[in-house]
C-alpha cells in the first residue's frame, strides 16, 4: 500500500482524462468521483478503474466530450440519450436536472440511455441529499450474476443508491449492487493477490471459489440468494428496459475497451419540502438515527451504524490523515500518465 494526499491523486487523474481529449471541467468530475470513492472506503470504485476508462476512451467507444440529447422533455418526466458520452458527466447532468424538475413539479424523474458506467452511485444520491430532496439512481451493468438457479453470467450487479438528508449528521445513504459483493471488490482482490471469501462466487463449473480470477470468469452470487436476483433484474427493468437501452448480456463493463457500454440510469430526485416542512423530516431523521445508535451491541460489535456513515467517517479520516492505496493501482496511474505525456506529482 501507498499513502497519498486526495488533492495530489485528484489532480493526477483529472490530468490524464484532460490529455484523453475530456473537457477541463468534466475530467475534474471524473477525478473527483473516483477520488471520493477511495476517500469512502470503496476502492473498488476508486482510481482504480481510471485506466479502464481511459482505454475505452482510446478505442473511441466511450465519447470524450459528452453531448447527452432528451428525447423526451414532459414536465417532471425527461429521457436523455447519452450518446455513449462519459458515464459520470451523464449522471451528474441527469442529478441536475432531476433535482431542477423536482423542485417544479415535487418529483424529478430522468430515464438515461446509451451512458457509461459512472463509478460509485452513491456519489450522484448525495447530490440529491445535500439540496433538500430524496435521490434515487439505479444502473444496469453488464453480465455478473445468473438467474437463480443456473450458471450462466446474465445479469448485472445492476446497483442501486437512495440518499437523504439527516440534519445534523452526514446523509443517510445506501449503494449497494445485487449481489452478495460488487465485482469490483473481485478485481480489487485480484489486483492485491488476495483469495476471496468463500460464498462470493462460483467457478465456470458451479464450484464455490475463493480465486478471484476464477470468480470473474464464473457467476458471482447474489445477495439473499433469489431476492437479490430478483431486484436485479427489476433494476434493469427501471434502468434498462424503460430508456431503451441495452439490457441483461447486451451491456458491456467498463473493463472492456473496445465495445459499447449501452448502459441505462434511472434517476430521480423527490423534493421533501414538497410532502411537508424539511426540517420537521431532518429532525425525525436524527430521531430514527439516535434511537438506532442507542440500541444494544451484539457480541462483537462496537458501535451501531447508519447506512452513509462509515462513508463519511472514512472521508474525514482520509482527508486528514491521507489514503492507503494499492501500488498496483498506482502503478497503474503512473503508466497511464506515460502513454499520455502527463507526469505524476512530485510530491503523493
């Protein structure tokens, strides 16, 4: 592991998509998903996966200047066609807007086809959280998981994230994919060396495996076994089929350079003061959360968490103290900075 400062790999990484052709302010919204991730703890949505985007920014399938189009523009309801833009411009812009209709209409909802994977979703719910309103953002991905019951790779993770504002305290906020751990929490393990748990996933022959390359070329496993492949697929029903985009083994990932993402977004942002006054909602947000964390521990168990809080924790921490990142992820960086012409900081 490595320690670098968040200002010093943000820079870096909006430097190398500025030199891959992305405009100066959305290369700076890439690095700064990617950068949150790591600074939350999810390093397997972090700066890991910016030489993926990269080289399918290089192959030409995922567009450096993002130029979503609406399709359809009624009232609270609008369709973007992403044009196979930069996942996390497109998502952000969609956040946008669906915050801006909300405010208009109560609710915002936008539906978001032909996008790329655009990192940690929690990132765009947040946004949602810190303006007053409730967000919502679910995502298709490409094939991880198998109907329950079979063997094949069908389904996607296929995450999903709702964020709320909580007074006092960090926002509540839930990002979670479909299956019992994101894939990228498998590539993370491949990339340090280290076995997965047993439970993650099973081989190409329906073994149970703790290889983390063996995982990734088999079926990972869904959370609460058919329910989680239940959900899933729903999600790709709101993200997918609704936009008219790609759906089930039709999208590719992000770690895939040379084909086209197809992956669809639904977003949508409620605005609280809407259904009553928003303070009155914080406060019972601080009640729900003071009577959570009053509740005794079980065996083991420290302290009791809200969902976003550990995020907001790790944030502060790491912004204080620095971020352990794998050297392989910066190796990575760094060799992406020498095949675009963009040197790494003097100083990590």
């Amino acid at each position: 592991m490595v320690q670098v400062r968040a200002d010093a790999l943000r820079g870096h990484v909006a430097a190398l998509f500025a030199a891959a052709g992305v405009p100066q302010e959305d290369a700076a919204l890439v690095a700064d998903t990617l950068v949150r991730a790591d600074l939350w703890g999810h390093s397997s949505h972090g700066v890991m996966r910016a030489p993926w985007y990269l080289d399918r920014l290089r192959t030409g399938v995922m567009t450096p200047v993002t130029a979503p189009e609406t399709v359809v523009d009624a009232g609270a309801i609008c369709v973007i066609d992403g044009r196979d833009g930069v996942g996390q411009v497109i998502a952000h812009r969609a956040m946008t807007d669906a915050i801006r209709r909300a405010r208009q209409h109560g609710v915002g909802i936008i539906s978001v086809r032909l996008s790329n994977h655009h990192g940690a979703l929690g990132y765009f719910t947040r946004m949602a959280a810190e303006q007053g309103c409730i967000g919502f953002l679910a995502a298709n991905g490409s094939p991880a998981m198998a109907p329950w019951g079979g063997r094949k790779q069908m389904i996607g993770t296929n995450p999903w994230s709702i964020a709320a504002p909580a007074g006092r305290h960090a926002p509540m906020m839930l990002d979670i994919a479909n299956t019992v751990v994101a894939r990228g929490k498998i590539f993370l393990a491949r990339q340090k060396g280290q076995p997965i748990p047993l439970g993650w996933a099973i081989d190409a022959e329906g073994r149970p495996t703790t290889d983390p390359i063996a995982a990734l070329s088999g079926v990972i496993l869904p959370m609460a076994e058919h329910k989680g492949y239940a959900i899933s697929l729903m999600m790709d029903v709101l993200s997918g089929v609704l936009s008219g985009s790609s759906v089930m083994t039709e999208v590719n990932g992000p770690y895939v350079a040379d084909k086209r993402s197809g992956s669809g977004h639904f977003v949508m942002a409620l605005d609280i003061a809407r259904f009553g006054p928003l303070d009155a909602f914080e406060r019972r947000i601080e009640g729900m959360i003071a009577e959570i964390k009053a509740v005794p521990r079980a065996e083991g168990f420290d302290e009791v968490f809200y969902p976003g809080e550990i995020e907001a924790r790790n944030e502060a921490r790491h912004l204080r103290e620095g971020l352990d990142l794998p050297r392989k992820s910066l190796d990575g960086l760094l060799a992406a900075g020498a095949r675009h012409g963009v040197a790494g900081p003097e100083s990590w």
